[in-house]
C-alpha cells in the first residue's frame, strides 16, 4: 500500500500492514498522532512504545503501535534534504 505522508514528510511511503502514524507532540498524558490523512488522534501515552518521540513513524498492528525506525530515519533524512533545498540559492 502507498500512501501520502502528512505534515511536513510530503512524498510516498511504503508499508506492508496496518495504519501509519506520526507522532506530532505529546500534550500532558497523550500522544497527538497524525495519520497519512492528516486527522489528528489522542492516544494515551501508555498505549504507545516505550521512548517513543516527536517525529516517530509508528504503525498501527490491531490494538498494537510500533515504532517503524527505518521509515522514521528515511522521513527524517527527506525532512533535512528539504530543509536544505530550502535555504540553497
């Protein structure tokens, strides 16, 4: 399945399960996790990984989140090159 990545990680990503998620913010007791629509979910951070942070990918097995580290590190990169396109003249 190919999906658009949403907030600021615009491009397409692979996957082979589940519902894709990144973490946007914590807010007090909950994870503010945007999915490829872009909507926006509260998820109590006691149903998210342990050392889960902003800017993880994080997919979504049934009741179950994981922390995807390939795509977070390739999101990441496409986040820097863009950052950097940015400030090249």
């Amino acid at each position: 399945m190919t999906e658009e990545v949403g907030l600021l990680g615009r491009g397409k990503i692979e996957w082979s399960f589940g519902m894709m998620y990144i973490v946007d913010r914590f807010e007090g007791k909950y994870g503010v996790l945007e999915d490829v629509d872009g909507v926006m979910t509260n998820v109590p951070i006691s149903d998210l990984p342990a050392g889960v942070r902003e800017g993880d990918v994080l997919v979504r097995d049934g009741q179950e989140y994981m922390v995807d580290a390939g795509k977070t590190e390739a999101r990441k990169k496409k986040m820097k090159e863009m950052m950097g396109e940015l400030w090249d003249d």
